[in-house]
C-alpha cells in the first residue's frame, strides 16, 4: 500500500527532499562566503523546493550590488 503524508506519497517526499537539500547546501554556503546575511536567512527559513536556492546561485550571487 501507498503511504501517503497529508495527501502525498512517501515517496514524493522523499525526491523532493533529496533534490532541495544540495541546492540549499551550496545556496547558503554561497551567501555565508558572501556575507549576505539577509539571503542566508531567506534561504535558511523559506522552502521553495530549490528555486529560490537555484536562482540565488546562477542569477543574485554573481549580481554585484552598488552600496552608498
């Protein structure tokens, strides 16, 4: 039988935790080298099933942003 946890499948789940997890990894050890400590803690607390993590690698780490 199909376990499932609040309507999805065990191993639904389990991908989706297994793809999140080294997009995070890499997407925070980048913005701790960084010093971002705003995206360090969005993307500490905010689960996008790896898009914020992704986007955060490929697309606002290489940004560089202008201080007054």
């Amino acid at each position: 039988m199909n376990q499932l946890i609040n309507g999805m499948p065990v191993w639904a789940i389990t991908l989706a935790t297994l793809w999140t997890i080294p997009w995070k990894g890499v997407a925070l050890w980048k913005a701790a080298q960084k010093k971002d400590k705003y995206w360090f803690v969005a993307l500490l607390l905010l689960n996008t099933v790896g898009i914020l993590e992704i986007l955060y690698i490929f697309v606002f780490s290489k940004m560089v942003w202008k201080k007054k």
